[in-house]
C-alpha cells in the first residue's frame, strides 16, 4: 500500500530519518519545516497521512491538528519528544490517529502508520472473530478460547474487547471505552476498566506474556495487539 | 578566681575596651554645686576642639541669661530643641533624633542628670546620652556631686537636700572627668553678686546648702568621685594589658534587702564598698513566706530596690527559703561572698527575744563572711510591738466549729464527770484546742484556748458555777491549755508554711519543666512562637506577642496569644530597642515607659533571637517584681530554643548545600562517562558502516542508542525529583497492568530472560501515579536484565498480607553485596565492578525510591534466600489500597 506521506518536523535529520524509512516502506513523501508551509504543503499535495511534530518554531503542533483536518482527508499521526499524556490524549481528542513518542522505532512507526492508513475512512464495527496466534475470540458468543481452554466472557468483558478489536492496532482512550461500555455515563471511574482489563488478560493473555495482546499506553488507553 | 593567675589579660575588661573602641567617649565637666562654671568650661572646652577642626555641636545649654554662656554659645552650631505638649505646656527637650541624623563628631549636652518630659523616647537626659555615645558621638556634659546616684544620700546627710534626679554611676564608668572645681569662698561670692542661676523651689534651702562647710564637704566628694574614676579605668586598663598588679583579693560583696523603706540606703552602701574594693557586689533578696502577705506598696517598694541595684552595676539574686537567715547563709555559700551587709532591724526587743535576732544569728552562723550592720535610715510606717505572727483571722466557720467542739466536749465530761477526775477532764479540753489550732489556725485556736478554759473553769472547777479560780493548779490547767493552742499552731503553720513555700517552688518548678517539654519537640519556628506566646500568657495571665527580625526590615509578629493583633508605632519602636540594645524596654522599665507593653529580649549568648512582649488587659504593669524570675527563667529557655531551632536550620542548609554538592560532583562524572561511552560507540560504528554493514554495528548502534535513550530519561526524571516537581496524578492502578506496560517498554533489556509473573488474580488496585510507578518497574526490569545470568527467569511477584500489598522484583544473578543492600538506592551507587560493565548509570534505583516515596510507598532491597540473586520490592501501605469495587454493575 503506497501513500502520499507530508513530514512536518524542523529538524532536518529528522525528516531525512523519516524520508528514508518511508520511502524504504513504498511511500511519497514531502516534508514541511513549520505550521505555516505544513498547511500550505497540506493544501497542495492532499496528502493521506501527515506525521506531525508537536514542537514547531511558528505555532503549537496541537492547533494544527484541526487545520489539516479541514484541509483534507488525511490521518494525522503525531510525532513528538512530549511524553506528557495530557498532550497525547488532547492530540487523540483533537482527531488524530495516533501518538509515537521521539525517539521512535522505525519498524512500529511504520505498523503504526499502517494501522491507521487501513482504518481510515473505514467504519468502526467490531469483527464477529478475532485471532491472534493460537487465541481466538468469538465476539458474538462472548466465548474466548485458548489453547483449547475456554473461557466465557461477561457483558463488560466483551463491551470492552469488542470495541478494541474494532480498533485493533490503534490506541483507544479510557474516555472513548468507559462512554461505550459503561453507556455514556462519563464519570464511571477508571478503575472499573482496570478491573475489566485485568480479568480480560487472564482470558486472552499467555501468564508468561502480560501485553502481549492488550497494551496499557500509560495515562491514555488500550490498544489490542493483533497479528502484523 | 582570676587572681590564680595574674597574666593573663581579663576578657571581661578587653571586651569593655573593645566596645568602647567604636563607641563615642564621655567627658563628664563634675562639679561640687551650682555655679562652680561647670557649662562656661564645657563651652570653652568645645569652642577649642572646634577650632582644631572637630564637627562641634551643641544638643542643649542652659546659659540661664548669663552673657558670658551666651557669648560663648553663639560661636556654636546650636540643635534645635524638640517642643513636646505636656498638659496644655509646651515643654522643650533635646532633639535627640535631630542630633543622631546631623551625626556630628563632638555634641555638647548639658545638665546630664536632667528628667525628660514625658513622652521622650527615654525618661532620662544620661540615657539619650548614652544613644548618642552608642551611636559612635562624643559627648561633652556637666555633672554636680550631688546627683550621683551613690553619693545621694550621703551628699543629703549633711546638706539636708535630696535631689530627686540622679545618674547611675556606671555612666562616670568609662567617662573622663573634668572636676570643675573654685574655692567655697569665690562660690559663696559669686552666689551673693547673683551670678549663679537656682531654681525658684531650691531657694528656701539654700542658706544652709551653700554654707562653707558644706561645699568644701562636696568639693572634697568631688574630687574624691573623680579619683575614683580614673583609679577604676586605670585598673580596667591594666587588667586589659595582663599587667599583673595589686588586686583586691577576690572580694564579693552581698547585700540583703528588703521590702521595708531605707532598702535603698543599704544598696547604695554595698555600691561604695564595692568600688572601693573594686570587687563585685549583689543584691538578694530572702523570699519568705511572708511575701504572700505583701501588698501593691511593698512589691512597689521591693522593685525600686532591685531597679536601683541593676542601675548601680550589682546584680540581683531572689532566694526562696523559710527563714531570713537560712536564705542569707545559702546565698553566701552559693556566691562565696566576703562581705555581707545587712540592715539594723527595727524589731523590739520583745520580738528579738522570742525569735533571735537575725543580725546576732548572721554574725554567730557565718565566721567566714565580714558581715556590716548598717541602720535603715527610715522608720517603718508603724512600729511594731509584741505581734502575734502574720495569719488570717480564721473564718467565721472555724470560730463556730470551735464553739461546737467545745460544747460537745462539755457535755461529754458532764456526762461522765462521775468517772472522771478534774485533771482528766482538762485533758479532755486539750483536744478542741488542738483540733481548732491545726485546721483553723492561731487565732482560732487562741479562742478555743480561751473557750475551753473559761467552760473548764466555769463548769468544772470548784467553784463550779463561777470565773473564779481558787487552786494555783487550776491556774496552771488555763495556762496549759492556752499554751497548747500556741504551740500546735505555731507548729502547724510552720509545716503550712513549708508546704506552702515547697507548694509554690514546684509549681514554678512544673511551670518551667512544662514549658520546656512543649518547646522541646518543636521543630517549626512559628510553631514555637505560638508556644512560647501561649504559655507565658497562660502562666502570667498576660497578653503576649513573640517578634523575630525578618531580613532587614525590622521586626515582624511571629505569634501572638491573641489572633486578631497589631501593634502600634510606638510599640514596635519599643521592641525595636529592645532587640537592638538586648535590654527590657516599655512599660515598667526604663526605656519608652510610655507603652503599654513590655518588651524582653530573647537573648541566648551573645545573639538576641526575638523580643517577647508582654501586656496585662487593663493597661497595668504586665509583671509584679516576684513573677520575673520565673519569667527570666522561661524567656531564656525561650530564647536557647529558638537559638536551637536557628541552628538546626543552618545544619541543614549547609547539609542541603553539602548533598548538592556531592551530587553534582558525581553527575558530572556519571555524565562524563555514561554519554560518552555510548556516545562514542555510536560514532564510531557509524564511521564504520562506510566501509560496509555487518549486523553487529547496527546491534551496537542500536544498543548504545537505547542506552543514552534510557540515561536521558533518567537524568530528567532525577531533575523532576531534585526539583520537587513530581505533580502527582494519582489514580487506581491494576498490577498487572502496570506490569504489562513495563514489560512491554523493557522489552528490550529484557532480552533472553523469561517473565514469570505471579500476581495472584484478586489482588486489589493501588492509588499511585501510573507514570512514575512505570517508571519505577521500569528501572527495577531494567535492573534486573541487566544483572540476571542470562538465560534466568526474572520473576514478578505480588503478595498481600498485613494489610501491605508487596509487589518485587526477583533475578537470578550475583546478587548485592550483603549488609550493604540498602545502599544500593542511593544516586550513583554502584557496586564495584558490578555496573559499568552492564552499562547502568547509577540512577535507576535512586529513581525507583524517590519515585516510591513520593507515592507513599517504601522501597526494599535483599538477597534472594532460595538461591543467588536480588530481590527488589515496591511497598504499598494499607493507606494506597482500592477496596474492591464491581465493575459490572450497570451504571
């Protein structure tokens, strides 16, 4: 799958960096050193992705996330040294796809990308089956099965996994969880999904490998790990 | 004692030098009377240092309308005087402010022993003087003999004329003395031509003051003071110097006073001995029981005497004891005194009969002690005849109760006179009489004496029916039982007395401990503000403030006994003084008397930490003269416990400062080592791929990369911790979870090893801060991966028990140094020949704490006891511990 990619860092070996991985992957790229070009570049290339640094010279990263949104379809991913997850959930909340923390590994920025280029204009309805390695999940029954060993899922158990694997490869935050598992109710505290996510990795999860099939992105959500 | 040895040169008298040294100095022009030309000499001694160049002044001169003063005073710079309105007058004072601001190097002030009007800043002329001389001005002023505070009553022996305003002899201390000095004859001429100014109220008294004999009298005063002087600073100077000379033996000279009228005489004695002997002199004061008894008069009268003391130089002892004569003979001993004066008593005859006189028992009891026996040259208000000791008339309740006993014991001897014979029956009397004596004291008892015999004697002697007594041996039956009445209740208000005395001890005794019990623990400053306020306001029944200096804007209100408080210019100005010149200051004291409050220093050593002010609610003085040694006592456990607090904190500062230090020093070598190596690493297989890639440049580009990655984090996160910026997020955090994100970012250290996670199932959740306990596993796993013999299992285990949920990290490996395990948290420790090796950078485990204690929680560290290796464990106290919530329910 090749796509238009706009880079928008004012580090120049940055940009090289990514220029290289993206291209090694098949994609287009152009790259832009600040807000002001990142728009105008948006504008004219119609790009499907833009990787977006937070810490631009001209304006906030974050105000950008809308303005590229409107002007076109693209899938924002932002790429930034900030770590606060305040900044990554407001990112998340302001439309964009993902989150990768500098410094980053080539290989899961470009998964990460891939993710976000397949769910991209794609409507988010969970998957009657979901597989990873010997584990398989029956949505529709709430059954969990594996290694032959069969485990029954409850309503909140399969609210929650359901709508990861809806999802699956992209960060989901606890806000987007709790309003569709606990119906809307906005403060239903976090630590009832820490509980539900708890029990769901004793189902889904080998003991030997807590993670490996649903990843804590600290302070901001779940993401369900699924083969790539 | 300091005669042992001679050479040294004494502290006490370098230190006055020393002090005089920035301090301005003193003449004193000393005259025998008015008119001797005292303020014409100080004029032309100042016109002359004005015309070497020296910056004169003239702060006040009275030239009285005499053309030659004036003349002389017109060639001055003359201080405006300040007006102050006093009762509708305008009375004019020196400017002392005015003088203080214009700083000139010479001021001359007359008539030093002159009263200020009231509302000065001090009641006294000397005292601004001495302001003047402390703010580093020389001052120039005229004296007569007469107002020398020690000579006073001399001088009124023989002129019958007592001046009321008087200067402290310590002030002619340190000054240089000009005697001012003409020939009685030319005085008595120059009186008589109209040349010499007197007040209008002195007149009536002066045929007799200026006789002949009596000025050459106070001329040889005179002269004699000043020789004196100038004998006490030669001997001050020759001490400074080491220079051994002829000392006065170690003389110690002691004074007793007391509350009655001519206390002042003795004082003023003890103070001319003591000069002439040069020897150190105090006054005591024997607190007996009889002080309860004083009234306002007597404590008034008691205070003067101590005020008059300090003012003369002594000091001032108060003893506690039961007798006058123990007292005296204690504080002898104590102080080693040689010389004791003491004043002739008043008492009659009678009185020295039946309790000794206390003189006779004083020279008898203490052959070592020199003792004076001066007469108290007033008579007390009234005279004192055979008196029954001091006591309480009794209540009315006893006189009935006695009554009762009496008439009860009447009729039991009616009752049984047949059985009874006469004596027996007396015997029987004895009991009210002593029942009435003990718990209701003499007077009650005397009654009961006197009831019972006249009841005995009525209806039991014969001729019963009758007062009259016809047998010698009933006689002696009366007397006895009045005797016994005398006796049991001298015995038992003895005891009482005791009692009452010890009673009294212990309380200020508890007072104190308790003070000091509540400052010990405290370890904030304005904690022990309002401590020391509160309880010096409870214990006095007073209104306290506690003001410390704040950083060089005067004092500020530390504490206060009352909340809604300020304090006015007035007081603050009087606090100021008091903390600047370490003496009491406003009301009841000699400075700024005009305040309300009364203002102590704070004083521990030579550092005055605070000024303590006291108030009563009704504007009164704050203290009676028998509460200030207690106060002394708390004020100066006060004082060493904020000095201790003072001296904590600078600990601590220079420890913090110390800590900083050591910490950069190691992180400037931690730097230096753990970016360059990787750094270079980097670099040089990066040089190294022009010339072809092989997969172990990129491992290693990639390795070291991480490394510098993970040493970067680490540094930032030990900056949030030296910053004290860790904002806490806290948030209920499920194990596995926590364990799960950890695993997932060490991935990489975690290389070759197995996790074996034993988090049981229904463990509860935890209320920390996600990011940091992330940080914390991921340094431990970090840790682990690092020192693990690779292959082994790393095992996370997690355990619930006594209401702490222990969450440890387990490797197998060489495990940590035993007995040092705890050290291993500390910054940049690592374990000789352990780290480098791996790559770690000494901080990861110092983050693991900080982190952990930051949340609450504590960190361990130990050796594995099933087989080598190292166990690290995060601790969550009960207090972190979600209960179990249900997630299903339908919200």
């Amino acid at each position: 799958m090749s796509a238009k990619i706009l880079v928008v860092d004012d580090e120049q070996s940055i940009r090289r960096l990514l220029r290289n991985t993206l291209e090694r992957a098949g994609h287009q790229v152009v790259e832009a050193v600040d807000g002001r070009s990142a728009l105008a570049m948006a504008a004219i290339e119609k790009p499907n992705a833009v990787l977006l640094d937070l810490g631009l010279p001209d304006r906030d990263g974050l105000e950008l996330v809308p303005l590229l949104k409107k002007e076109g379809d693209t899938v924002i991913l932002v790429v930034s040294a900030r770590d606060a997850t305040d900044q990554k959930v407001a990112a998340l909340d302001l439309g964009a796809a993902d989150y990768v923390t500098k410094p980053f590994d080539g290989e899961e920025l470009l998964a990460r990308l891939r993710v976000a280029l397949r769910h991209h204009g794609v409507s988010e309805t969970a998957p009657k089956i979901f597989r990873k390695g010997d584990l398989e999940v029956d949505l529709d029954q709430r059954i969990a099965r594996r290694g032959g060993v069969e485990a029954h899922l409850t309503r909140k158990e399969h609210d929650v996994l359901a709508l990861l694997a809806a999802n699956v490869g992209r960060v989901v935050t606890h806000q987007r969880i709790l309003a569709a598992a606990w119906h809307g109710s906005e403060d239903a505290p976090v630590e009832y999904l820490r509980i539900v996510i708890r029990n769901l990795r004793q189902k889904v999860e080998e003991p030997g490998a807590v993670g490996s099939v649903i990843a804590n992105e600290l302070g901001v959500g779940y993401r369900l790990l699924g083969d790539s | 004692m300091r005669a042992g040895e001679p050479d040294r040169p004494d502290p006490d008298a370098l230190l006055r030098q020393a002090s005089q040294e920035s301090r301005g100095r003193l003449k004193i022009f000393l005259g025998a009377a008015p008119g001797v030309g005292k303020t014409y000499e100080m004029l032309t001694d100042g016109a002359a240092r004005a015309r070497d160049g020296v910056d004169v002044v003239i702060g006040v001169v009275e030239t009285h309308g005499r053309a030659e003063t004036e003349a002389l005073v017109r060639g001055h710079e003359v201080m405006p005087r300040r007006a102050i309105p006093y009762e509708g007058r305008t009375l004019s004072e020196m400017d002392l402010d005015a003088i203080l601001e214009r700083a000139p190097r010479l001021v001359l002030v007359d008539e030093l022993a002159h009263t200020n009007a009231p509302g000065s800043r001090h009641p006294k002329r000397y005292q601004d003087v001495e302001e003047l001389l402390g703010a580093g001005i020389d001052v120039y002023s005229t004296l007569n003999i007469q107002h020398i505070e020690s000579l006073n009553d001399v001088v009124a022996s023989f002129t019958r004329v007592r001046v009321r305003e008087t200067v402290p002899d310590s002030i002619l201390e340190t000054a240089e003395i000009e005697v001012v000095d003409i020939p009685p004859d030319e005085l008595i001429e120059r009186l008589k031509a109209g040349k010499v100014y007197l007040p209008q109220e002195a007149t009536r008294a002066l045929s007799h003051f200026f006789s002949k004999s009596n000025l050459s009298a106070l001329r040889e005063l005179a002269l004699r003071r000043a020789a004196q002087a100038v004998d006490a600073q030669m001997l001050d100077h020759v001490r400074a110097l080491g220079v051994g000379g002829t000392w006065a033996g170690g003389e110690r000279i002691v004074v007793a006073i007391n509350e009655l009228p001519g206390a002042d005489g003795l004082v003023r004695a003890a103070k001319r001995s003591a000069d002439a002997l040069h020897a150190p002199w105090t006054a005591v004061y024997i607190e007996t029981q009889r002080a309860q008894s004083f009234g306002e008069a007597e404590h008034r009268q008691l205070a003067a005497v101590m005020n008059l003391t300090t003012r003369l130089g002594g000091s001032v002892a108060t003893v506690p004891a039961i007798s006058i004569v123990d007292g005296i003979k204690a504080y002898l001993k104590d102080a080693r005194a040689t010389q004791l004066i003491v004043g002739k008593s008043h008492r009659s005859r009678m009185f020295e009969l039946r309790h000794g006189s206390v003189v006779d028992r004083l020279v008898r009891e203490t052959p070592d002690v020199a003792v004076h026996v001066l007469p108290l040259d007033a008579s007390p208000a009234q005279p004192r005849g055979f008196r029954i000791p001091r006591g309480p008339w009794g209540s009315r309740r006893g006189y009935l109760w006695t009554t009762a006993m009496v008439a009860g014991v009447t009729a039991a001897a009616s009752a049984l006179f047949h059985i009874l014979d006469l004596g027996n029956v007396a015997l029987l009397y004895l009991l009210p009489v002593m029942v009435a004596a003990t718990l209701f004291g003499l007077r009650t008892g005397l009654f009961a004496g006197l009831a019972s015999s006249l009841a005995y004697n009525f209806f039991f002697l014969p001729p019963t029916g009758t007062l009259t007594v016809n047998n010698p041996e009933n006689v002696i039956s009366i007397l006895v039982l009045l005797g016994v009445a005398i006796v049991t209740s001298q015995l038992t208000s003895r005891v009482r007395a005791q009692a009452d005395m010890a009673a009294a001890s212990a309380r200020a005794n508890a007072a104190l401990a308790g003070f000091l019990r509540r400052l010990t623990p405290l370890g904030d400053p304005v904690e022990l503000a309002r401590a020391i306020c509160e309880d010096v306001a409870r214990l006095f029944d007073l209104r306290t403030v506690l003001l410390v200096p704040s950083g060089g804007t005067g004092l500020v209100i530390q504490a206060a006994s009352d909340l809604q408080f300020r304090l006015e210019t007035m007081e603050l100005a009087a606090a100021q003084w008091a903390y600047d010149n370490g003496t009491p200051t406003g009301k009841g004291s000699g400075t700024l008397a005009a305040s309300d409050w009364y203002f102590q220093p704070l004083r521990a050593g030579e550092n005055v930490q605070g000024v303590l002010g006291l108030a009563k609610e009704n504007g009164e003085d704050p203290l009676r003269p028998d509460q200030l040694p207690l106060l002394t006592s708390l004020v100066d456990q006060a004082a060493l416990a904020l000095e201790r607090l003072r001296l904590e904190e600078e600990m601590r500062d220079v420890d913090v400062v110390r800590t900083r230090d050591r910490l950069r020093a190691a992180l400037l070598s931690s730097v230096s080592h753990d970016l360059r190596t990787p750094l270079t690493a980097v670099m040089a297989a990066a040089a190294e791929l022009h010339h072809g890639v092989t997969p172990d440049l990129i491992a290693t580009i990639e390795a070291e990369a991480a490394r510098l990655n993970r040493f970067v984090a680490n540094l930032l996160d030990m900056a949030r911790v030296e910053a004290g910026a860790l904002n806490l997020k806290v948030e209920a955090v499920d194990l596995t979870d926590a364990v799960a994100g950890a695993a997932h970012d060490a991935r990489r250290s975690l290389e070759g090893h197995a996790i074996q996670l034993a988090v049981p199932p229904a463990m509860p959740l935890v209320k920390v801060d996600q990011q940091l306990l992330h940080h914390c596993l991921l340094n431990l796993l970090d840790n682990a991966g690092r020192y693990a013999d690779p292959g082994s299992p790393i095992i996370i285990e997690a355990a619930h028990s006594f209401g702490m949920l222990k969450l440890s990290v387990i490797d197998e490996g060489p495990g940590l140094p035993p007995g040092r395990e705890a050290e291993v948290f500390e910054t940049f420790r690592r374990f000789e020949g352990s780290d480098r090796a791996v790559g770690g950078t000494g901080l990861g485990l110092a983050i693991v704490k900080a982190f952990s204690e930051a949340m609450g929680m504590t960190v361990e560290a130990a050796n594995r006891t099933d087989r080598t290796g190292a166990r690290f464990s995060l601790c969550f106290p009960s207090p972190l511990i979600v209960r179990n919530s249900s997630p299903e329910s339908e919200l």
